[in-house]
C-alpha cells in the first residue's frame, strides 16, 4: 500500500470512529482514554512514512500523561527507540534561543522593536531590520509585514544572545534552560563528544562526561531508498550549536521545558502572550508566527508549535493546545514526520501527525 492511501485510509477510519462519539458528548474525553487509539495511529504512521524509530510524549497540565518509543534508534543493532532517547531537533533549537531573548527583553537588556544594529547584528539587506521581525521571520521586507520563514536569517541571532548575557551562547543554553530544568538528557551542540572544541571553563569534567555519554546513545540517522525501505544516511550534519539548531534532546526533556514555558518559570505570562500572538499584516491578515513559535487556529482553539527536519535523517515537532495545557511531542531519526508536508509555510495540519493529534484532542 502506498504511503498516501494508506493515510487516507487511516484519517477515514479516523473520522468514522471518532465523529459520532464527539457528537454524543459535550466535553473531550480524557486524555488517558483517548491515547491508546491515538498510539495505535501514531505506530501504524510511523511505519507507512518509513520512520525507523519514534520517541512521543504528552504533556498534559504539566505532567507527562502518555510517554512512548517506536521501532529502533538503532536498526542494525536492534536497540529500540524510547521516551529516553536522545535526537537532534534542529529547528527546535528556535524555541530555546527565543526563550533566551525574550529573557533578554524582560530584564530590559534588548528591546523587541529597536535595530539589532544596536546589539552588534546588522542584515545587509535589511539593515534596519528588528528583534521581533526576525523572531516572527518577517524581516525580509521593509515593513516587517511579509512572512518568509528562514532559519539561516534567525541563526544569526546568537550573537544577540551573547550580546545580553556576555558568554559563549552554548553556556547560556546549558545555565539558563538545561541545568535550571534539570534537562539531563539534553547537550548543546554535537560536538561536545570532544571535550577540546570548548575552553576547560565552560564546563565541568562531570557534565562533559554527562554530554559524551548522551551523544554516544543518539539516534541513528536513516533516509528511504528507491523501495521505500529506510537505511543508514550519509548526510553530514553540522557540529555546534545557534539560535537555529544544535541541540540534542529527548522528548522527556522537552516535556520539562514545555512545562516550565506554561508554568512562568522562564517568561512572564504577558511575554509568554506575546510570543504566542500572530503578527499581522498590512492588510491585517495574519501571520503564521508569533515570536519564535508559529501560530494558528484550528477550530476556534490557538495552536502553537514549531518543527525541525534535516532531510534525510531527522524531524522533530512539538504542538501545543495551550487552552487544553496539552502538547505532543515527536522526535524521530527520518525526515518522516515533517519533511513531505512543507512545514515552513505555516500550516501544521499538513502533518498528518499533528492533524490526528488534532482531531483526536480537540
């Protein structure tokens, strides 16, 4: 069966059961009796798209409700893929480094409509270019009104981050999110397997044993052949980390950084409103993002998320209910659960993971 009849075929099966039911009632079910469909879905996609190993979560009312791994993180070895396991996220990343500035911005070290010519970043095409519009990726017209999605553009903002807080941006990750949260499992950046790429200083002898030990049991990366069948990727992946990408994570130690996001631990409720509030454009239509998360509608609910892919190896996407206080979580070592869907235009549901989450929970 093909990839595309085979999720047609599940969304069918998808509507036919679930319709009827929440025609009968007049709240959500709970989120404990819905998760074994749910997971009996998830796996069923996983392995039409290809996808060799899956870790999930969901974060209900700032308690992991559901956890679970999917097929192997490593094939060949036979080594399944759990809730602890640790991937890239890529664009991910995005959602930390804007957490960082807005931190910034709280404590009146930037200001979000000042140039960043201010804080040493200049765009030599658009030279007068701002916090929020690089936040929102707006910045590439005049007016901040025009939405193009550019994660090349927002990597740029690490020297922004080490303008507010003088160290190297990778510290910043560690001390102000990693550590605070106790995210154990989290590393910021793929070369700290060697310990000679940052000054002794930064780190700890025990926390870079820690940062080895995680990266030795990453993910391993895998593309689809002509048959559709996954094997090893030789695509190289860049070391380091920015406000872009770089950060190696797990799904449970995203769930603590999502709870400590809707809990105010790291912004103020009036920063965390902002940062999940659509621009808008000139003729007050609006934009798919707000301030480092894109943002939407789906009915009548907002809908925050955001996603990582590096194409032919890995994908990431996390998607928040904030009016339910329910997210999901995904990390997979494929480009399979967000790269066919053109995720940079602004539009989740093109996901057929997120639109099952979706409909499953709205």
């Amino acid at each position: 069966m093909s990839l595309a009849r085979a999720l047609g075929v599940l969304s069918a099966v998808f509507l036919v059961t679930f319709v009827p039911i929440t025609a009968q009632v007049q709240s959500p079910p709970p989120v404990f009796a819905i998760t074994p469909t749910f997971e009996t879905y998830l796996d069923a996609l996983r392995q039409q798209a290809g996808i060799p190993g899956l870790s999930a979560v969901i974060v209900k009312d700032g308690q992991i409700a559901w956890e679970r791994g999917f097929g192997f993180q490593n094939v060949e070895a036979r080594i399944p893929a759990t809730p602890a396991t640790p991937y890239p996220v890529m664009d991910l990343s995005a959602t930390l480094s804007a957490t960082l500035l807005l931190q910034c911005v709280e404590e009146r070290h930037l200001e979000l409509d000042a140039p960043l010519s201010r804080y040493g970043l200049t765009y030599e095409d658009a030279p007068a270019a701002t916090l929020r519009q690089v936040l929102s990726h707006t910045s590439s017209s005049p007016a901040g009104d025009t939405f193009k999605y550019d994660a090349a553009r927002y990597s740029q903002l690490t020297q922004v981050v080490e303008w507010c807080v003088p160290q190297p941006y990778r510290k910043s990750v560690a001390h102000r999110v990693l550590e605070r949260l106790a995210m154990i499992d989290s590393v910021p950046g793929r070369d700290l397997r060697d310990s000679t790429v940052v000054p002794e200083d930064t780190y700890d002898p025990e926390t870079l044993e820690r940062y080895k030990r995680v990266l030795a049991r990453m993910a391993i990366p895998y593309k689809l052949d002509k048959r559709n069948r996954p094997i090893r990727s030789d695509v190289v992946l860049g070391d380091g980390i920015n406000a872009a990408d770089g950060l190696i994570s797990t799904v449970r130690d995203l769930a603590r950084f999502d709870s400590a996001i809707n809990d105010g631990i790291l912004l103020a409720p009036e920063t965390l409103a902002a940062s999940w509030t659509p621009g808008v454009s000139r003729d007050k239509t609006p934009l798919p993002m707000g301030l480092g998360w894109f943002v939407q509608g789906y009915r009548g609910e907002l809908v925050v998320w955001h996603f990582g892919v590096a194409p032919g190896a890995y994908s990431s996407l996390i998607v928040k209910l904030p009016a339910r206080h329910a997210t999901l979580i995904l990390l997979a070592n494929s480009d399979g659960l967000t790269g066919p869907y053109q995720l940079e235009t602004g539009e989740v549901t093109r996901s057929i993971f997120a639109a099952i989450f979706l409909r499953l929970f709205t």
